[in-house]
C-alpha cells in the first residue's frame, strides 16, 4: 500500500488571480489529491494533484482581490504549508500585437528573460525624472534555471515538433464536459485589434465601434493558438488604454500586460504563463477570458512535461521567512501615520536596494518608539511577505548577546553549540550573505551608546569587540534602532533618522478611548483634555492613566481631582506599576522609574549634566535661563545641555538662552532625588543659587549709587566666589578643587 503524501511531496506550486482560471488549471489535473492540514494562520485553499510526473498545489487569490500584494500573500502561505521549490503564475492577460509579435486572442505569452528585465517588469514603478521622463527603478528575479532549461527544452520540440496545445484542451473538455461550452475558441471574428489612437464607444461590446478603425491582420492557416517569448508587464491597475499600451511596451521591450507577476518574482521564483483575452486598451471584454485561461493552463501541462522530476529535487527550496517578534501586534496602536510612511518609504524604497540602509527612531523614553517598530515590522511584512524580521533588544552586552544566540538557533547555524564560538561573529557572516534572503533587523532600547562602539578593554575574550562591529551587512537587509540617545541615533544612522515626539491632541485622546473600555469614565471632555496634557500626551503615561481608571472605575474627572491635589499625589499615580504585555517583562512600566537607566547613562557620562538635570528639577521647569545653571567652562556647559537635549529631557527655546524640561521627566526627577536622599541638598543648592544670581544681575543693573550702569561693565569680585559658594559639597565642586 502506498504511503500517504505529505506536504513535502509538493514540491510545484501553481497560482491562479481568477476563479476562471483555477477551474482550467485544475481540470489539467491528471490525478486528484486528499487535502491536507494547513500551517496556522494559512487562509488559502488549495486544490492537489498530479500533472505528468508532479505533484503540483494549486491556489486562488481570494475573490475581489487582484494585484501584486495579494498575489504575494498567497504565494508566502502556501510556502508556509508546502516546501515549494518553484511555482508557475497561470492566468490570462493583455497581449501587445506588433508586426514583430503577432499576438492574437487565445495566444500564449511565456515570461523569458530579454535585454535588461528578468522576463517581468513592475510597469507602474519609478520616478520622475529631469525632464518629465518616468524612469521605472528596481529589477525583479529571473526564473529559477531549472525552468528556464526546461523552457529551451519546449522551444526546441516547438520548432521541430510543434507543441499541441490543442491536445491539452481536448483532453480537458472530455474529463469536465460542462466547460467546453464556457471555455470553447471565440471565433477569429471576434478578435478584433483596434488602432491604439481609437477608444471603446458603446457597452460591453464593441458593437457600437467604428470597423474603420480596426487594425487589418493578415488570417491564420488555422485556430491553433501560437506561443511567444519575451517580457511581461505587470502592474497595480488594470491597463486599458492603447496609447499607454505602446509607450510602455515600445520603452520595456513587453508583450503582454498583467497584474499580479511582480508580487512573486523576487520572493516565490516562478515562470509566468498568460493566455491573451485582450489587447490591454478600452475595448477589453471577458469574452475570451474562459478560452485565452484554458490555453494558459494546457501550457503548463505541456511545460511541466519537460521539467524533470529529479531537477526538481535537486533544486534547493528557498529560505523560509522567519518572523519571531517578542510581542503580538497592537490592536491599540493609533495615529503616527507619517513616521510610519517615512519609515516604510525607507525600508522598502527601490532607489535603497542597493545598500543596508540604517534607520533610527528617537524620542524620549515612553514616546512608543517600541510600538512603532512593531507595526512597523508587521505591515512590511504584509508588503513583503519573504521578509525575516529579526528582533533584538539592546538594553545591555547580555541582552544582545541572547538575542544573537535566539537568531543564530532560528537560522540553524552549525558550530553555534562549540563552546570557544563566536555566536555574534557566525550571525553576522550568515546574515550577510545573499542566500539569507530578505530581512529586517530591529535593535530596541539602543541606548547605551558605549557599548555599541567602545571596546572592552578588561575582557581579551571572544565578545570584547564592541557591538556595532557585529551588526550584519546586505543589500538584501536594513537595520532599524530604537533610541532615547539623539548623539547615539546619529552615530547609527547617520542623516535616517526620526524623531517621535508625544502624540498630537486627536491621537491621546484615541488613545486612551480606545485602552478605557467604560465609556462612561471617559464622559467629562474637558477633564480628558485637561489629563491629556497633564500628561503631555505621552503615551506611556496615557497607558498607566487608563490602567488606573480601569482598575479603581475611577472617572476621569476623579483622577484628574487626585492628580491635582498634590505633588506627593502625582509622584504616586505615576509610580503605580501596571501590566502591559506589549513591553519587556522585567522593565518597569510606571513613568516615575522608566526614565531611571537613562538618569544613570547621564551620571557617568556626563556629570555636570546630571547636576543640571538635579538643579532644573528644583525650579520651574518652564524658561530655565542659562545663566542660571550651576557654572562651567562654556564648552562644558554646551555638551551638558547637547546630552540632556539628545535625550528629550530639556528643549531650547529659540534664541538658545532659555530652556523647558519636560513635565513628567521634571516630576520623575524629583521622585529619583527623594529616593536617593538627595532633595533637599539640590533644593538648598538651588535656592541659595537663584538668591546670588539674582543679586548678581542686580548688581549689574544698578550702580552703588542707584543710577543705571552704562554698557557692559566688569562683574564684582566677590560674585564668583558666592556663586562657587552654593555649589560647595556637589561632586563634581569636588572633583574640581582637589
């Protein structure tokens, strides 16, 4: 008894844009196959069996869906339930009549390689040039060169044989009677060219068309259809317009016009096969639709006679997208519409193919630069369904380097278990070869700038390189980093990068519709709009808002009532921890402690600028002058200023003498000097510092005499010494007078 098939034993896949067209192909089948089980998340359905020696699956695009996105969809499904080697695209399309091409209804177009296109063109991309030209950018795969041998194979028994068609259609009419009727020849009557100048008139039919204007064709010996090489337009839209026909095919060296081809030759290798049912211009009808599918499909019958069975199993299956994201797509996600079309203008640009582009997000913690990764990831993914998605999350050197390990274990690199093996090096030289295929490399919480790019000195190790010098390189991949660290983001990415500021009044309150299922919490409108922009419309704290309400039923009036009431208060409401799974397990979700590494980052790196975060949490936070930070050389004083603005906890004012730190991150600040029994010593310093300055400018304003002083004159001796007085006790008051 024979085995049961399995899904390995489909190895051919065929794809079909039309009911009409699947109903051909699978009428060819010698031989009808049981389903199978397919991969979950899998919503194809498909028809097995058996053509000559294959064992072929054959799919559908789903009802009202035509175009290359769609076709790409289904191609990436079946993949995921099949071990697919090479597909054939099978269908009818708008042939280009020429003198050179003499294409008729009912004829077949074959995808072969010709002058610079790989048998396919996408004719609906490209740009403007200089001039008004439209230049169409990129190039698509060739077909796979097991087809293409098998393709000379057919040409060469064409010429001295002759491929019968017609064999096929007859073979087809008596296994189905019931479509001989549909899918019958039309009559070369009915096949009519008309010249490209001249536009449909009338119904569906072309009954009401001037027979001046068609175009007179010498007759054919016989109804045969007749087969012809070359490119294949394929676009978005359907094309039915002459004039465009011509240009288009005059400029790519195309004979035959379809929608859905470009969507697979870079992903699903493939041979496409066209039976012609119009002549792509405004008198195309579905008359010869049935007709110009079954050609189609009897092609490839024929063809797959000539595609030997052990080629087949030689040929090495193409890499499977690998798409393991730490968390599911947010249903919550709203607004951040143009960073999302920048960022994906980017990633899947043509005029960018030919590099590893780096990207980066930057904004200050709690902004969702995470989430936009994410949808980020999951809609190119939809655009490019091939696409691997790699995530790695770069809190620290440990976090990096089990990311690695994960991607080296998902892409089965060998030696990954040797113990003396260098896990980042092997994932860096895999991914930066082409056969990886297509992929997408996110490294969140980039924020550590000194671990990407200074070395450890203490370890002489394998891993004491710093990180950057792993990350992989392809024309077939790009890298997106998540950042706090505006110096750091342009470090990665040079001029790619993207700022994520809060979100704009309509997308907060979307927001925390959306995240506060009771509605009836939400009804007082003014006191949302009033949180909101308590909240600075940052969505972390919008987050931990809804939290809130959503575990007390608290009304939005009555947390705003507590949130105003105190300080103490607000400190509180924003260290309440909170669960969301669309952040890191061990991470702290409340605002009041998320900001609490980079504070840390700002010690070490920068110490004077950790004083100014202290100082400027004691005052106002609003019109912070200049001049009234604790002293320092004016380049030091600069850089100060340069890490905190990098990383959103202060913005400058135009004229660059005041400064605003930011509301949350001013309260946070407070918060983190309390605990760390600091306050009241930052409190004293900077009041007592606020006193001087202000006697200071006093002092420059007014003379000893009272009269207003005249010009710039020199400041008293004693100021400095005040001045240095109220920092006396500051770390770095110490370091300095060592």
């Amino acid at each position: 008894m024979a085995q049961p098939r399995t899904h390995k034993d489909y190895q051919i896949g065929v794809i079909c844009a039309l009911a009409t067209e699947k109903a051909a192909m699978v009428a060819m089948l010698d031989e009808t196959h049981p389903k199978l089980k397919k991969e979950i998340g899998d919503e194809n359905e498909y028809t097995l069996g058996r053509i000559k020696a294959h064992n072929v699956v054959i799919a559908c695009l789903p009802a009202g869906f035509m175009g290359n996105g769609p076709a790409a969809v289904v191609a990436s499904n079946m993949q995921r339930s099949f071990h697919i080697k090479f597909s054939l695209m099978v269908g009818v399309g708008g042939g280009v009549w020429s003198k050179k091409h003499d294409i008729r209804l009912g004829d077949i177009v074959i995808s072969q390689p010709r002058g610079t296109h790989s048998g396919v063109v996408q004719w609906d991309i490209g740009k403007a040039t200089k001039g008004g030209v439209f230049e169409r950018t990129g190039s698509l795969d060739k077909p796979p060169q097991v087809l293409l041998h098998a393709l000379q194979e057919l040409q060469v028994f064409d010429l001295t044989d002759g491929v019968d068609i017609e064999e096929h259609l007859s073979f087809m009419f008596t296994k189905k009677p019931r479509m001989r009727q549909t899918y019958r020849y039309q009559g070369a009557d009915h096949d009519q060219l008309f010249e490209a100048t001249y536009d449909h008139e009338g119904h569906e039919t072309c009954d009401e068309c001037d027979p001046m204007k068609i175009v007179q064709r010498k007759a054919r010996d016989d109804s045969a259809p007749k087969i012809h090489f070359g490119n294949i337009a394929s676009g978005n839209e359907v094309l039915k317009h002459g004039i465009t026909r011509d240009k288009i095919a005059m400029e790519e060296d195309v004979i035959c016009f379809e929608m859905e081809a470009a969507g697979l030759m870079d992903n699903f290798r493939c041979l496409v096969i066209r039976g012609i049912c119009d002549y792509a211009d405004s008198h195309k009808n579905k008359i010869w639709q049935p007709y110009a599918a079954a050609t189609a499909a009897a092609f490839a019958k024929t063809f797959l006679g000539f595609v030997g069975v052990q080629e087949v199993v030689a040929t090495s299956e193409p890499p499977r997208p690998i798409r393991k994201l730490p968390f599911g797509r947010n249903n919550k996600f709203v607004g951040r519409q143009s960073q999302l079309r920048r960022l994906l203008t980017i990633l899947h640009d043509e005029d960018t193919d030919e590099d590893c582009q780096h990207i980066a997000l930057v904004g200050l913690g709690g902004v969702g630069k995470t989430q936009i990764a994410l949808e980020c990831a999951f809609q190119l993914q939809t655009i490019l369904p091939q696409l691997s998605v790699f995530w790695v999350r770069a809190s620290d050197k440990t976090s990096f380097d089990n990311a690695y390990r994960e991607i080296g274990q998902q892409l089965k690199i060998p030696g990954l278990e040797d113990d003396k093996a260098d896990i980042k090096k092997l994932v860096k030289t895999r991914l930066s070869q082409n056969n990886a295929g297509r992929w997408l490399m996110i490294i969140d919480n980039a924020d550590d700038f000194d671990i990407f790019y200074h070395r450890d000195n203490k370890d002489a190790d394998v891993g004491s390189s710093a990180l950057f010098e792993y990350l992989p390189y392809s024309t077939l991949g790009n890298i997106l980093f998540t950042t706090r660290d505006r110096e750091a983001a342009t470090r990665y990415a040079s001029f790619n990068v993207i700022d994520i500021d809060e979100m704009d009044d309509e997308e907060s309150n979307e927001l925390l519709r959306q995240s506060v299922p009771n509605k009836i919490l939400l009804q007082d409108k003014e006191s949302t709009t009033k949180l909101l922009q308590l909240l600075v419309n940052l969505p972390l704290a919008i987050m931990q808002a809804a939290a809130y309400l959503n575990a007390k039923t608290c009304t939005v009036s009555e947390y705003l009532r507590i949130y105003s009431e105190s300080s103490n208060n607000v400190i509180q409401l924003l260290s309440k921890d909170f669960e969301d799974k669309r952040r890191y397990p061990d991470m702290k979700n409340p605002v009041a402690t998320t900001w609490l590494i980079s504070f840390q980052q700002i010690q070490i790196r920068n110490p004077l600028a950790a004083e100014y975060m202290a100082f400027c949490s004691c005052i106002e936070q609003q019109n912070i002058p200049r001049r009234l930070l604790p002293p320092a050389a004016t380049l030091d004083q600069t850089e100060a200023l340069g890490t905190l603005k990098a990383f959103g906890f202060i913005k400058e004012r135009i004229g660059g003498s005041l400064y605003d730190m930011h509301r949350l991150v001013h309260t946070a600040m407070q918060n983190w000097l309390k605990l760390q029994t600091e306050w009241q010593i930052w409190n004293q310093r900077a009041l007592k510092s606020t006193v001087v300055k202000n006697i200071t400018q006093l002092r420059r304003v007014f003379t000893t005499s009272g009269q207003v002083r005249r010009g710039r004159g020199h400041e008293p001796a004693d100021t400095t010494a005040e001045r240095d007085s109220a920092w006396e006790g500051s770390p770095r008051y110490a370091r300095k007078h060592e």
